[in-house]
C-alpha cells in the first residue's frame, strides 16, 4: 500500500505541495533563463561563444557553492529560512540582468542567480521528499514536481518569442521579478516540518553518510544529466540560428516546444513509475535521449530538429527527479546534506560541461559541441545499471 508521512496532516501537506510547486516554478524560471535570453544579450553586450560558455560555468559554479552549504542548514534549520532566501536573491538577481549595461556586471547578476536557484532548487525537493514514505509515491511527487520546473522553464522563452519585440526584455524579465516574488507569500502562510537534525547536528555522522558508494553513483548520473541538460537549454537557441537559420523569436518558440515535451514527459513518469520499477524508467529515458542528442547535432532542417527536441524533452524529463528519489529512498538520515552532495556534484557536470561546449563550438562549430551529449546519456544508461546491481 502507498503511504504519506502519516505525521503530516493532510490540509498542511496540501499546502506544502503548493509551497514546494511556485519555487520550482521560479526556479525553472531561473534555469531556462539564460539559454533564452543569451541571443539578445549576445548582441547588446557583443559576447562571443567562449564569454557564453563563461557565463554557464558561473551560473553552475555559483548553484554547487550554494548546495553545498544549504543541505547542511536545512538539516539543521530547516526548509523556511532557505526558501525565503532563496526568493530575495533571485529577486536581485533578476534586476540586475534587466539593467546589465555591462559583462561584468551580468557575471555578477548570474552568480547570485545561480545561489538563489540553488536554494529554491533544494529546498522545494526536500520539502516534498518529506511528505511521503513509500518509496513509489515518493519518486511519482518528485517527477510532479518537476513539471512545475518545466512549466516555468517553459514559461520564459515562449513570453520572449511572443512579446519580446512589442514590450522588450526588460519588461518580461520584471514579469519574472514579479512571478518570483510570490512563493515568499506562500511560504510565509505555510508550517514547515522540523528540521532533521534539529536536536543536533553530527559531522561524524553526516561524513559516514555522504561517503557511502551509492551517494557518488547517484551524484554522477545527475552529473552527466545536469550538464547535457544545461547544453541543450543554453544552447540550442544560439544552434538554431547560427546552424539553422532560425530568427530569434522562432528559436525561442523551438526552445519553448522542448521544454513543454519535458513537462508532459515528467507528467508521463509520475504516472509510470507507479507501474513499472524507477530504474526500468530511468534505462528507458537514457536511451531515449541519446537517440533525441545525437539527431539534434545532425539536424539538417529546422523541422527535424524540432522532433529531436521533441524526443529529448520527453525522455530525460524522469532522470532528475527519479534519481533524486531514489536518493530519498535509500538515505533517510541526514537527507539534505546527501541531496547537497548530489545537487553539488551534478552542478560540477552543469558547470563544466556547458563551458567545454562553449570553447569547442567557438572553434570547430556547435554540432560537434551537441553530439557529446548523447555519449551523456550513454553514461547514465550504464551507471543505473551498476546502481540495480548495488542497490
């Protein structure tokens, strides 16, 4: 029989969900950002490919930083003050990028929106990670809960390709200023549950945690996921129209059609992995991606690049949110700092990976950037596998 965490009432686990549903959706709203603004800021503030690749690396580097250090905290603290945080910076952050006049200025706007995201990020999977007990309700919750991360990583390319030459960029980005602004209400109206470690923290206890095998197994799958999952994001708009020939308004619509595709994908997963095993899930959408990666790098038209982002978005949709379930499910003491651990070492893949891409593209073109990814997903097909059997 599936269960909830019984000690949780069922009108404050409601609420909770909700909670956890609006940061996730701004922090989809923060992830997307960047691959889809990068056009227009390319051309205002005149970067090149190697500056782009730049500009990933600091907003992953700043992400790991942040993980690293709020999974202990919310271990301690608890999820509130890391929410509310969380809220304030991105909030900052995304007025400084809507009057960057300057590249230095936005490496610093990036920086501190990489340290908001992350908060928001951590906080809304603990948050729902707590609510369930049964290993399959759990995994379905997250994959839920990641369509609200799609839903706002969505959200801000298609206002960019709707309204970006009737209202400008500025506009739509204090839209998103506004949008962020929101959960902070919720949060504040909203019981969270204590913190795991409130009675005190062990570092002893937390380091034998952290360095069990499975948590580096797992962190290396969301590596190789994080940072094709950035590639793809930050990259294909500037593909589409250097390789392409697309306008920015119609790659910013292409970008918009991947991310909804991951949004009904994550629909999908929460639904199937009620009925089949999470790593069955997991080999599956593996597979499916390198297949979708490897036909976007070889893409002669824009039409069959289109399926490819189709079949991409709709494929590794479960991999995150599944893996970081799985996660859950085996370690339930000092859950945050193990989630800090994974969310750090997936960042590492988020924030290399895309800079590799960016200084390879520069040099020998952007196609041959894209085709590493489908060796990603290869990994990942191959590291689930080693997890079945270790697990």
């Amino acid at each position: 029989m599936i269960q909830a965490n019984e000690s949780i009432e069922p009108s404050r686990r409601v609420w909770l969900s909700v909670a956890a549903y609006a940061a996730m959706f701004v922090f989809g709203i923060v992830m997307a950002l960047l691959g889809a603004v990068l056009p227009v800021l390319s051309e205002q503030l005149d970067l090149d490919l190697a500056r782009a690749g730049n500009l990933f690396f600091t907003l992953n580097f700043a992400v790991m930083l942040s993980m690293l250090g709020i999974g202990p905290l919310m271990d301690r603290a608890g999820k509130r003050p890391v929410l509310m945080a969380g809220v304030f910076i991105v909030v900052v952050a995304l007025l400084l990028i809507a009057g960057a006049s300057s590249y230095s200025t936005l490496l610093i706007a990036v920086f501190l929106l990489g340290i908001g995201g992350a908060a928001l990020n951590g906080a809304s999977n603990m948050a729902i990670a707590d609510l369930y007990t049964d290993p399959r309700l759990k995994s379905s919750a997250m994959n839920l809960l990641g369509v609200f991360f799609g839903i706002g990583a969505s959200f801000l390319p298609l206002v960019i390709g709707s309204l970006l030459k009737s209202v400008g960029l500025t506009n739509i980005l204090l839209v998103a200023v506004g949008l962020s602004i929101l959960p902070g209400v919720l949060f504040l109206g909203v019981r969270f549950p204590a913190a795991g470690q409130a009675q005190g923290f062990r570092l002893a206890e937390a380091g034998q945690v952290i360095r069990n095998p499975l948590v580096l197994l797992f962190g290396f799958v969301l590596f190789f996921q994080s940072g094709s999952e950035f590639i793809i994001s930050g990259y294909t708009s500037t593909y589409l129209r250097r390789d392409l020939g697309s306008s920015i308004s119609s790659a910013s619509y292409l970008l918009a059609v991947y991310w909804g595709c991951f949004v009904v994908g994550r629909i999908i997963a929460s639904r199937l992995v009620l009925k089949i095993t999470s790593t069955t899930l997991v080999l599956a959408s593996a597979l499916g991606s390198a297949l979708g990666a490897g036909l976007l790098a070889f893409s002669p038209t824009i039409e069959v690049a289109t399926f490819a982002l189709a079949i991409i978005g709709l494929s590794f949709a479960s991999i995150f949110p599944t893996t970081l379930s799985q996660a859950a499910s085996t370690f339930h003491s000092y859950l945050g700092t193990v989630f800090g651990m994974l969310f750090a070492i997936a960042l590492i893949g988020g924030m290399t990976m895309p800079w590799a891409v960016g200084q390879v593209a520069e040099s020998h073109g952007l196609r041959y950037g894209l085709g590493l990814v489908a060796g990603n997903f290869i990994m990942i097909f191959v590291l689930q596998l080693i997890i079945l059997r270790r697990r």
